[in-house]
C-alpha cells in the first residue's frame, strides 16, 4: 500500500514523502523522497534494519517539525501483519543540508499499539514549534479510542507523552482522523482540535442507521485533554 505527504525538506522546493509497504512475506518497506522539479530521481530514505519489522504495515505519513528546528520531518505510523500486537509510530528527523540531497538520518520509533488505524499532527498542547500527534484506534468490540500524544522532544531526543482524550471511546469503525482550527471563540481558537471520521454501528445516544459514516469533532478545552464531542452525519459518504 502506497501513502504519500509532502514538505520542503532541503530548502529548494516541495518534495513528496511516498511510503510503500512489505508484506507478510517478509519484504522490506521502503520511503522515497520525489523531488518536485521532475528532473532528479527519487532519494530513497534508507530504514534502520531495527526498525523495519514494525513498518510492514505502514497506514499514514505525516509533515511536522518533531524536534523544534524549523525544518520540516515525518512520520509513519505503521504496524507488523505478522505480529499484530503491536503498532508504531516511526519518527525521521531531517538532517538535510541546505539545498542538498535529503538526508533523514535521526531516526526513532515508539510502540503505540495495538490497534492504531490513522494519524494526523498539529499543535495540540500549547506549542506553536513542535508538532504532536493525534491517532485513532479500533479496539477490541469495536470501540474507537482517540489519542494525544504531546511532543516533549528536545532537539537532539524525538519523545511523546500520550493522553487519552476524555469520552472519545464511541461505538463504530475508525476511518481517519484531522487536525485543525474547527471550532471558534475564546481560547477554543488557541488549540487545534480533532475530527474523526468513523461508520457508526448502531451508537444509543446517536441512532444513526447501521454503518453511516460518521464526524466527531473535539473542540480543544485545554482542561485535563478532554475534548467534548459533536457527532454529526457525512451525507454522501456511505
């Protein structure tokens, strides 16, 4: 499975993160760079042999600054097929020099499984200079869970603190998750929030038919992480 984002990563222009997974078999993930002028090749970004067996089964690339430098990095969240008990986050720090050729050679990866489906970065906790992470889970019964993880990174040491956000657990099937300015007054527009889209499966409080799909903003209270939700129908997405 391929999944792309994009950034400025040397300074010269927009280039394309394209993360392709192994499979069961056994081969190895791989990430290349596109440049956007067309003309170079793909710069392939090489895996730390440690860190290749939880990327098998990539399922997001995020863009953020992750360690407070100004430069853009990435992100995959990602899991092994072959062991499905654990998922990760793989963090690649850019260490390209000005106007040269992509170098990621900083690499780290925390476990945040199981269960993680989608990821999405923005400024959740108070810092407009490190990026943090949000990610959607499907549990166990088919319970969703929603995560902050707050970025505690120094410029050297990649490191997240996650949080569960209060009363996100809601009955139905995880498809993706966003971060953005979605709700306004007040220091509700100090904070990014959170959307998720899932196809509810039958929620009490909602009575949505079975499998309609689903929106639930998290408006950013900045009180103990927890956002309050409003669940709204996505016409045209069923």
């Amino acid at each position: 499975m391929l999944f792309r984002s994009s950034g400025i990563f040397n300074n010269a222009g927009l280039s394309v993160v394209a993360v392709n997974g192994g499979n069961q078999a056994g081969t190895s993930p791989s990430i290349d760079i596109l440049l956007h002028d067309a003309v170079s090749p793909a710069v392939n970004v090489p895996i730390p042999a440690i860190d290749q067996a939880g990327m098998i089964d990539p399922r997001a690339v995020v863009v953020g600054d992750f360690n407070g430098d100004g430069v853009p990095d990435f992100a995959i969240l990602s899991g092994n097929p072959t062991n499905g008990t654990n998922d990760f986050v793989t963090v690649f720090v850019n260490t390209t020099p000005p106007g040269g050729t992509p170098t990621f050679t900083n690499v780290s990866q925390m476990n945040v499984g199981p269960g993680a489906v989608a990821m999405a970065t923005g400024f959740l906790t108070g810092s407009t200079v490190f990026n943090d992470l949000a990610i959607v889970y499907n549990t166990v019964g088919g319970a969703n869970d929603l995560k902050v993880y707050q970025n505690t990174s120094s410029s050297s040491v990649t490191s997240f603190v996650p949080h569960l956000i209060t009363g996100s657990s809601f009955a139905g099937t995880a498809v993706g998750v966003a971060v953005g300015t979605l709700s306004t007054g007040g220091n509700y527009t100090d904070f990014q929030d959170i959307a998720v889209v899932y196809a509810a499966t039958g929620n009490a409080n909602l009575a949505p038919p079975a499998n309609e799909s689903m929106v639930a903003v998290f408006q950013n209270a900045q009180i103990n992480f927890g956002f309050p939700r409003t669940p709204n129908p996505l016409t045209g997405l069923d």
